[in-house]
C-alpha cells in the first residue's frame, strides 16, 4: 500500500496566503483521494475558496498511519508553518518526494 493511499494526517501549502491562512492541516482514509478534492474545490470551504482564487495548494507533508487524534494534536499547537518543511527548510522532517501532481487528464476547473 502507497503511503498516500492510506489512512493520514496531511499538511497542504498555499503558494500565497489566503487572507489568514497559508496552510491546510487534515486528515483522510486515502491522501491522494482528498488532495483530489482539495484540489478540484470539493473539500474544506477554506481550501475551495483558495482554489478559486487561483492558489496553488502543494502537498507538503504527510504523517501517513496515523489518526484523527494526532491531527487534533497537531492542530491544537497552531504551528503549521513550523510543521511545514516548505516555510522551514531545516525542518526536522523532509517534504513529500515532489509536489502531488493531478492525475493524467485532469483539467482545473477554476
């Protein structure tokens, strides 16, 4: 099993920020399938409005194996850009190999 194909927590960047946000911290069953929707402005209300503001949102890392409890944990600290090893190079962690690429055929709707 893929670890974007299992259940996760997942951090997303804005490539500019949407008025108080640059970050979207969730959680899913499958990664790749709610990136998707975040993607396509079928998630979170604060993603879909980036979204059609023309913001790139860039998978930036994930904690694959764990669970809604963990991303409440992480949530709770108010420190996504410190999590985020896009704003924090020398993060403790390493990004995502590359930023998630829509799948083949994919047109953005906005």
């Amino acid at each position: 099993m893929s670890r974007h194909t299992q259940p996760g927590v997942y951090l997303l960047h804005f490539d500019t920020p949407y008025a108080h946000a640059q970050h979207y911290l969730g959680y899913a069953d499958k990664i790749t399938h709610r990136v998707v929707r975040h993607q396509t402005g079928q998630a979170s209300p604060l993603t879909r409005a980036a979204r059609k503001a023309g913001i790139v949102l860039i998978l930036a890392r994930t904690w694959p194996g764990t669970n809604r409890y963990w991303e409440r944990k992480l949530h709770n600290q108010h420190n996504n850009r410190r999590l985020c090893p896009i704003c924090t190079p020398h993060a403790h962690t390493q990004p995502t190999q590359k930023p998630y690429k829509m799948p083949k055929g994919y047109t953005d709707p906005f």
